[in-house]
C-alpha cells in the first residue's frame, strides 16, 4: 500500500467476452486517492471509466490486480465505498426519507439514529420540504440529490459518482455542480467522479485523471487546487491541453510548458 492513499487500485486488468472473443477493456491501472481528495476520471466514450468504478466498488472482479481500502483488501468486495451510478435508481414506490434509509435497513444500522442524522442533513442537501415527496413528484435535480444523500449514508468513507449530472440540463447542472462542490467540502467527502464534462472536471477536481482507451489506462494526472480556481485563460489553456491528450495521446510544448506551471 503507498503511504497516504486511502483507497489504491494495482495493477488492474478487465476483459469482457464479447462475440466469442476475450476483449481487453482495462490494463496495468495504478491508481491511488488521499483522504478528502476528489480526483476526475476523463477519458474517451469506451475507454473502460465506468468499468473502473464498479472494479472498485465490488460490483465486477478484475481479472488481475488488487484493491486496497486502508491497506485491506478490498477486491471482488461490495459494501466499503459508496456507488452512485448515473440513472438515480430511486425506488418509485417509496418517499424521500424511505429511499435515503434504504442503506441503514440494508446494514441493520440503528434507524432511529440515522433518520435524526438524515433530518439534519436535509437542509444541506435542500431537500427539507421534501422528505414526503414520491420521485415522480421531484425533479431532475432533487432525484439527484437524493441519491447523494442516500449513497452518504451509506457510511462509506469514499463516494464513487458515475457521471450524476449527466441527463440534467444545463442550467440545472451547472447549479449542481457549484452546490456539490460546497457539499464536498462541508462533509470533507473523498469523491472519485467519472466526467465527460471537462469543465466539470477542472471546477470541482483536486485531481484530474485522464484515460485512453484500446485499452483503458491512465495517461496522466494534472494537479489543481479547487480552493484557487483558474483564470478563464489558465482554463481554456487547460481544456486545449486535455482534448489533446485524450485525442492524440500527446501535447504541444506550449501545453507541456502550461502543465507543468500548474504544479
């Protein structure tokens, strides 16, 4: 386990079958996230990101590698880190509060102690008035919030977040993305996001982790200090330099000399 990281990917390699043939999605992922970092994965449609969280979340196994959770061993395991795919996954049947404690019924947790925790948490979330409301009686943006809520308690100690605001509008989601980076921070979360969205990327991200793909491997990570957001020049300086390393596995030296004044 390398010092400092509180959740480490080793080695990881994926395939899928796929028309009788054995097909290499991911290979030789190293990957690691210190405590209260949040870290972007970009990459290409295809090139494995999604893969890569359920690899960490326990959903799927790799076929080589391991992951580690605090030095433990965590691969093939599911229940050590919060997964919130895309689609909100809400139950239609059940309420706000009742969808958020599905995780505390799961584990057997204390129901009554955690319903006081949710109604304290509700105001941050902005879903105080909502707490009767069925998920067809919410809009896009409140599902979504509810599914956050509901993957936090989960009680794991990191969230991994598959593209969350990716079939909201955009003014919504550009709402959303301010407010998430202000719940990240009151809650001193360690969130792993799976972007399309670059700009999405550079706002929130302490870490950007940029992907290829045949197969997907990590290519390099750009450092960046959320609490000290860029100039709009730094940024579409920035933005230049990931298109093109997602397009051509390369930059220019101007780029290079950009990155490197980013660290």
């Amino acid at each position: 386990m390398t010092p400092d990281c509180i959740l480490e990917a080793k080695n990881i390699r994926k395939t899928f079958l796929f028309k009788g043939s054995l097909v290499l999605v991911l290979d030789k992922l190293q990957f690691c996230i210190q405590e209260g970092q949040f870290v972007s994965i970009v990459g290409p449609s295809g090139c494995g990101k999604s893969t890569f969280l359920e690899l960490l979340a326990g959903i799927t196994n790799p076929d080589n590698g391991n992951i580690y959770l605090e030095g433990n061993e965590i691969t093939g395991k599911t229940g050590f880190l919060g997964y919130m795919p895309q689609d909100d996954l809400l139950f239609p049947w059940l309420n706000t509060m009742q969808n958020i404690l599905l995780p505390v019924k799961v584990k057997g947790r204390n129901e009554k102690e955690a319903k006081q925790k949710i109604m304290e948490l509700l105001p941050l979330f902005g879903l105080q008035n909502y707490t009767d409301h069925l998920p067809y009686q919410l809009s896009g943006g409140l599902k979504q919030r509810v599914a956050l809520l509901r993957t936090y308690m989960c009680s794991a100690e990191i969230l991994l977040l598959d593209e969350p605001l990716a079939k909201l509008d955009a003014l919504t989601r550009s709402q959303l993305q301010i407010w998430l980076k202000d719940i990240v921070h009151l809650l001193n979360l360690t969130v792993i996001l799976v972007t399309h969205d670059i700009d999405e990327a550079i706002l929130l991200s302490d870490r950007i982790d940029l992907m290829s793909i045949n197969p997907g491997t990590f290519i390099e990570s750009i450092e960046l200090n959320r609490n000290a957001p860029l100039s709009a020049e730094e940024q579409l300086k920035l933005k230049a330099k990931i298109r093109s390393k997602l397009v051509t596995g390369k930059e220019s030296e101007e780029e290079e000399n950009f990155s490197h004044g980013l660290h």
